[in-house]
C-alpha cells in the first residue's frame, strides 16, 4: 500500500524548499553593497587542516547581517569566522553540530568523505546553493559500469530540512577553508529568528 504521508508531503517540502530559494534569489539584489569591514573574516592561519582557497573565500565573504543571518554577494547564506578562527557564527557552529548528527556516517568527519559517499566539502566548491537544496531535498543517483551511488531524498527529513542552511554555511565555510577540521569552541548567540524558525519548522 502506497504511503499517503509521504506522497503528500515530500512534494509540499519541496516546494517550500524552493519557495524559499525563490525568496532568497528575489532578495540578492540587497545584499550587494560593498563589505562592511566589520563583516571580513578572521581565519586561523596555523590551521593546515582549513586548506584555505583564497578565491573561494572572496566569493562566499559574508557582506551583509540580517537577524544573526550573513549573506554573500548573491543573497545566499554563508558563514562568518572572527577572532582569528575561533569564533562562528551560529549557523555555521549549527551546520557543525546537524552534519555530525545526520551526514558524518555516510560522508566522514568534518566533510572529508569516505569509500561510501563523496567528501562534501570539495562538492561544495562547485555546488551552487540551489543546486544543494535540490539534492537535499531530492536525492541524487550517480550510477555508472563500476559502482552505484545514491544520495537519499530528506525532503521529508526535519531533522534535516529544517537545518539545511545551517549545513549549507558550515560545508561551504569548510570547502573555502575558514574553518579546518576543528570542534568549535565558540559561537555567536543563537538569533531570536533561528529560534522561531526552528520551531515553525521542527513544530515544536
């Protein structure tokens, strides 16, 4: 028998998924002032582990705050590191915790992957925002003659949907090199709207 929950909500997700993209692509335009000095990141230098790519790290620097939120040149979500990589803003120390809560076992520690499935924080070079909440909430298959790789569907995952700019901030800050393989220690207050998104969304 055909599961009707599922049926009728994956699609909703999905929708509100994109929804949400739609939302954040209409707002881009505002978020392209020039950076706030205020706004520039303070990395470890001494971290080897952060393989820091200067590109990378130009392109995702954070040039706007909206309600503990940073956002890059295009409007998308992205981190902000300070005092010199010890201090995260709480997206990023969330997309911490949410990818060793759900990700880590298929997708190794920190990102880096493992003979299971591919290291996520060198997808996130390459992957665009839309592009990652697609696959979320969509899955992906990658088959060919020697193995078969499938990343499942979480559109219907709060545990993760609901977080999935959280993990989204925390891959990109580790494939542009802000953050290495570390356990943070330190993290910006949890904004007052992460806590009522959180529980619109968990329903709690």
């Amino acid at each position: 028998m055909l599961n009707l929950s599922k049926i009728v909500t994956r699609p909703v997700i999905a929708a509100l998924a994109l929804a949400t993209v739609s939302a954040v692509a209409v707002h881009a335009e505002d978020a392209k002032p020039a950076a706030d000095p205020k706004l520039a990141d303070s990395l470890n230098a001494n971290d080897k582990t952060a393989e820091q790519d200067p590109a990378l790290l130009k392109r995702d620097a954070a040039v706007k705050v909206e309600d503990g939120k940073y956002m890059d040149a295009d409007g998308h979500p992205t981190f902000h590191v300070t005092q010199d990589g010890k201090m995260l803003d709480w997206y990023t120390y969330s997309g911490y915790r949410r990818y060793h809560a759900e990700c880590h076992v298929c997708h190794g520690p920190d990102g880096m992957g493992s003979t299971y499935a591919p290291a996520l924080k060198d997808s996130l070079k390459h992957l665009s925002y839309e592009e990652f909440i697609g696959i979320l909430v969509g899955g992906k298959q990658d088959v060919n003659a020697a193995e078969q790789k499938v990343m499942p569907a979480f559109g219907d995952n709060k545990n993760v949907m609901c977080y999935s700019d959280d993990l989204y901030v925390y891959l990109k800050a580790r494939a542009a090199g802000a953050i290495g393989r570390i356990r943070p220690s330190e993290h910006e207050d949890k904004p007052d709207a992460a806590k009522k998104a959180e529980k619109e969304c968990m329903g709690f």
